[in-house]
C-alpha cells in the first residue's frame, strides 16, 4: 500500500445509486466508530476551544452526514445556558433523511446542498466538518478552506483521518470482524490512504492564505484543525 500519497480513488458511498437502506446502515456504523474510537470527543474539544462565554451560539456542520457529530455537540452544550443553533449541510438527501430521524434535543435545521451554494442570511459562529475533506483533492480543499473561513463569524474546525499504515490495517481487521455494511468495509480503510500528513494540510493552509490555526494530532489517528476568524 503507497502511504506517501494520497488515494485519490473514489468510495463507494461518493457514487450515484446507492439504495437508502445501505446509507442509513453506513450511518450508523459511522456513529458507532466515532463514538468508540474518540471522533466526537474530538468534535467537542475543538468547539469548547472556540466557544467561550456566549448566550447564543450558531454551530454549521458541512458535509453533516447522519448528524452525529452535532448531537454530540448538543449534548455538551445541554447543560450550559447557551442557546444553541445547529444546522447541518450534506448534498445527499438520504443522509439528511437518516439525520431528520436521529434522537434530538431540539431538531436542527438541515439543508440539503453543496455547501458553496448555501448563501447564510447571518454567518454562523461556527463551521466544521468531520471525516469529510479527505473526500476532495487538494485544490477543491483550498477553496474549502476559503469559504469556511469567509463564512465563519468565530472560526472553524476540521475533524479528519491521519494517514497512516497502523490507521489503516487496525481498521480494516475491526470493520472486517464487526461491520455489516459494505460500505463501510470497503470505504473506511480507503478513506485512510485518502487522509492526510501533516505537511500536506499546512500546505493547503498556505494556499488557502491561512497562516493562524492550530494543528494537533489526536487519538485515533485524527488531525484536528482550528482556525479562528
């Protein structure tokens, strides 16, 4: 396997066709590895370092799939007294069905969309994505990184895979033992060789014209990107 660059062969879930069930199924895989594996705790600590003290906060997911990744937001945010507004973004319109039937709090508004064609009536506070920018090549990530930070009124963050071998074979033996979807066989190892190095995200950081942010690396082999406004 070529860990030194990116795979730029498209996952299953990226193609037309896909029947609704087999989504929904992906989805909720999903949910479970990142819960398991610390996805949504990543989620939350890049939001606890943009958020200070706000009575009110708008919180944007793009590419929002199953939704998840705000519920985990909504329940940190449960406690507080902030008044708290989430939207989600995804072009797929059977991932936002799933997300319309998920558990909430208070249901989130959903669009379905690319998100550059969402023209915001108020910018909200906070954009960000998980495990969607290894979908795109590096030049469809500049122009990403570009409208998330023009569209952004506190900042951003980016929740994504590490590129790595031990990354890649770890889950292609628990997805082998444990998954029931397709899907997620299949996309889950590729999606880790469509991942990235460090110099490769601050590459596209430098293109993109972003010289402030911070860039950790987190458990399980996730790059976590926070970029204020």
């Amino acid at each position: 396997m070529d860990f030194i660059h990116r795979s730029h062969k498209p996952e299953l879930l990226d193609q037309p066709g896909i029947p609704a069930a087999d989504i929904a199924r992906n989805l909720y895989e999903l949910e479970v590895i990142n819960r398991r594996l610390g996805g949504h705790a990543i989620t939350v600590e890049a939001f606890r370092t943009l958020v200070k003290k706000h009575q009110s906060l708008t919180v944007c997911e793009i590419g929002c799939g199953g939704g998840d990744n705000l519920r985990a937001i909504q329940r940190h945010t449960a406690p507080s007294q902030t008044k708290l507004r989430c939207m989600g973004i995804d072009l797929n319109p059977d991932c936002i069905g799933v997300a319309e039937k998920a558990d909430w709090e208070n249901l989130p508004e959903f669009i379905v969309s690319d998100y550059r064609e969402v023209i915001f009536e108020a910018k909200p506070d906070i954009l960000f994505s998980s495990l969607f920018c290894h979908h795109f090549t590096e030049e469809q990530l500049v122009d990403m990184f570009c409208w998330m930070r023009n569209n952004a009124g506190i900042g951003f963050f980016i929740n994504d895979l590490h590129r790595h071998r031990i990354a890649y074979y770890a889950i292609r033996i628990l997805t082998g033992f444990f998954s029931r979807s397709y899907l997620v066989k299949n996309d889950a190892p590729l999606s880790v060789l469509r991942g990235f190095k460090k110099n490769e995200l601050k590459n596209i950081l430098y293109k993109a014209g972003i010289l402030q942010y911070t860039l950790k690396w987190k458990w399980a082999f996730r790059w976590l990107l926070i970029v204020p406004s």
